[in-house]
C-alpha cells in the first residue's frame, strides 16, 4: 500500500514536470513554427482528367487515318506542379500533358483563362506545358494544317478538355501550395529504350560515338516534392523514350508507357499512404460522421472575418429534404470531393528523337526473324517489320 503510493506520487511527480516540459516544448514550436519549416519554398502539385472524346475521333501520333478512338484503355491526365517562392516572389507552373504534345493554341488558351484568374501570377514567362508523346490520345486540338490532317480538321472536343483540364490541375496545384522542399536525383535507366535506328547510329564518326558509353541517352532525372508537413507529395522524372509501346492499329486511348508509370507510381503512393494526411482522409472511413467541411476557394485565403463567416454559414442546418441515415452514398460523393492533397506523380517527356521503347527490336511479323540490320526491312519490303518491346495491353491499370 505504501509503496504503491509512493509510486503513485513519483509518477505523478514525474509526470507534473513532463508537463510543464511539453507545454514550453508546445510554446517553442508554436512560436518556432515558421522558423521550424523554414522551407524556403512552396510547392503544390495538381492533375485532372484530360481523356476527350473517347469514339470516332483520329488518335495524335502515327497520322494513321484509320487509327479512330473506340474506347479507353486507361483516363488521360494533366499533372501539374508549381513552384513559388514565398511573399508574392518568383514562381514556376509545369505541366505534363498525358498528350503527343501540347500546342502554341493550348498554350494561348490556358494562359488566357490564368490571367481571368490570377492576374498576371501566371503567364508565358513562368507556365512551360509539355507533352508525354503518347500515340493514343484523341487529335485534333493543334491549329497546325500538318497536324489535323488525318484527324480531317480541328477537333473542339478534343481541345476543350485538353485547356479546361491543365487550367483546373493548375488551380488545384496553386490552391495546394504549402511550405516544402525539392530534390533532385539523376541515374541511368538501362533496358527502357533502344536505338530506334543501330545501323544509322552507326555512321557517326567512331571519333564521336566514343565520347558516349551508350547509342541513346539512358539518364533519367527525377525531382522529388516533400510537403514539411505531409511528407512525399508528388515527383516529376524527365526520361527520352517514344509513346509508342501500343501500336498504331490500337483504337484504345492511352498514356501509353510514360502515362501507364505515372499510374502505377500514384497507386504506389495510395497504397502507401502517401502524403500522409491522405491516408487519413482515403481510409473509406465513410462510417466516421465526420464530414470535411467544404469551402469555396473563391476567397483564397481566409482570414478571421471570412473564416468567422463560414463557421456561421456552415451552422445553418438544411431547412428542407430528409436525412439519408442508413445511405454512405452523400459521404462518399464529398469525400471525393474534398480537395485533400494527393501524391502526383508525372512521368515527363525528354529528347525522345531517337529512342523506342521496342527494347527486343524490330523482328518480321510473317518469319518471326530480324528485320535487315541496316535497311529495316524483311525480304526488301519494310511493311512486315515491327519493333517489340513490353506488351502494354496486357498490363491495363483501367
Ligand atoms: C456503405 O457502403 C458500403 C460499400 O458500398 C456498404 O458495404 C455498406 O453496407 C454501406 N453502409 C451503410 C450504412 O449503408
Ligand atoms: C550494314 O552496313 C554496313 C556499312 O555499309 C556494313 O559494313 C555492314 O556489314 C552491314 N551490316 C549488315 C548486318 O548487313
């Protein structure tokens, strides 16, 4: 008994002084906090769907006439980031287009619908929009003649889901910037692209060729955004191969392999809780009543009137309709709809000229032997030779 009090009082000794240390410990972080994340960036990333019209329209890339859209193979995406330094400093807007390329009209548009919204934050001088290269998204949406030729003129459709797309992943990248830091890394991919041509590689000077220890640059570089707060938010690589693992009869739409990686690197991150506050949000936890309160980025950023502002609104209660108790329907729609952070990952496009992703090579569809080392060809024609490389069909993320 006595020495169970004794205990007793020690720990609660020992646990009055912890407290006092955690408060001061509470009291420094609070004042440090700006000290603390001294990130001296903020970084927000954004994506949103740019799939376009998915039958009948011709597909950008192998100016194939017959190559029309009859389905999707997986959804297309804008990825963007931004970078910006704090105080209304110098900022940075990058976009990857899950698209053969961008263009000077896309480019045009988008910057006109920026300015409506920001001013001039954002214009030609800090927005780069680049594309994956992929060889199965909807065409159309250049204003060059070359370009919509096969696609028999301008595609509207295709176009206005390309600019309303890469303007909403940028208001979602802007509305996500928050303290964090960036890394960069860089380091040869092997086995991810081959010499689309050997044999023409071939005829630089030997003088040259021994300057490079490979026929086509195999470096990927990879920048790497963690929030001070949330952890891994996104990261965008730059890496030379072509959008051409599915072929140019496939009517499927399709980011192809760099659109395909990018997939497969934002589900990596999903199933590993990244960032981390989204795992939290994304538990499916529709059993929690909990529902995140929604609040319009109109004013973007609230200060204590605004934010008194909507605590009153948001006590209202409904005034009519009836409470769906047993139905998980609502929650989930506005759990979708919250605009938590989620991990971006973009898989851009680099100096793809000369790089297949063919990594087997080019073989005769009717032998099954390789094509003529130096005229690519199979019993002098060049219909019959194809490259090979991983077979995208069968890896559909949907
Ligand atoms: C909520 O949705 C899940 C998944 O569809 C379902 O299994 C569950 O029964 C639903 N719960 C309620 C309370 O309706
Ligand atoms: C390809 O062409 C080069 C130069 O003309 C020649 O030396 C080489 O033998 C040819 N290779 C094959 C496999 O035909």
């Amino acid at each position: 008994m006595e020495a169970s009090s004794c205990l007793r009082y020690q720990v609660c000794g020992f646990g009055l002084s912890w407290i006092w240390l955690c408060l001061l410990l509470l009291h420094l972080l609070q004042n440090c906090s700006l000290v603390l994340s001294d990130s001296p960036y903020l970084v927000g990333m954004g994506s949103y769907d740019i799939t376009g019209p998915a039958a009948d329209v011709n597909m950008m890339g192998y100016a194939n006439a017959e190559q029309v859209t009859s389905g999707i193979h997986f959804r297309l995406k804008s990825r963007a980031f931004i970078v910006a330094e704090p105080d209304d400093g110098k900022r940075a807007v990058f976009v990857n287009l899950d698209a053969c390329m961008a263009s000077q009209l896309v480019n045009i548009k988008v910057l006109d619908r920026l300015k409506a919204r920001y001013g001039d934050l954002y214009n030609e001088n800090n927005v780069a929009i680049s594309g994956i290269h992929t060889h199965a998204g909807p065409g159309g949406y250049l204003q060059y003649v070359v370009y919509i030729i096969t696609s028999l003129g301008f595609v509207r459709q295709s176009f206005d889901v390309i600019v309303d797309g890469i303007e909403q992943s940028i208001v979602e990248a802007h509305n996500n910037l928050r303290p964090g830091k960036i890394y960069v890394n860089k380091g040869d991919l092997l086995d991810a692209g081959v010499n689309r041509s050997p044999s023409g590689y071939l005829n630089n000077p030997a003088e040259e060729r021994s300057k490079y220890r490979y026929n086509v640059d195999k470096e990927m570089t990879l920048v790497k955004f963690v929030d001070d707060e949330f952890g891994p938010v996104g990261s965008f690589n730059w890496f030379a191969t072509h959008g051409t693992s599915m072929s140019r009869t496939n009517s499927l739409i399709s980011g192809d392999n760099k659109g395909a990686a990018a997939r497969f690197m934002e589900d990596w991150a999903e199933q590993n809780g990244l960032p981390k506050h989204t795992a939290h949000a994304n538990s499916n936890d529709f059993g929690s009543l909990h529902l995140p309160r929604r609040v319009s980025t109109i004013i973007p950023e609230p200060d204590e009137i605004t934010d008194d502002l909507m605590q009153l609104a948001s006590s209202y209660k409904a005034s009519g309709g009836r409470i769906l108790a047993s139905s998980n329907i609502t929650r989930r729609i506005r759990n979708t709809q919250e605009n938590s952070a989620k991990f971006v990952s973009a898989f851009c496009q680099s100096n793809c000229g000369d790089v297949s992703p063919n990594v087997l090579g080019a073989f005769c569809i009717d032998t099954n032997l390789p094509c003529d080392f130096n005229h690519s060809t199979c019993n002098g024609k060049n219909e019959l030779c194809y490259g090979r490389g991983i077979l995208m069909n069968s890896k559909v993320p949907a």
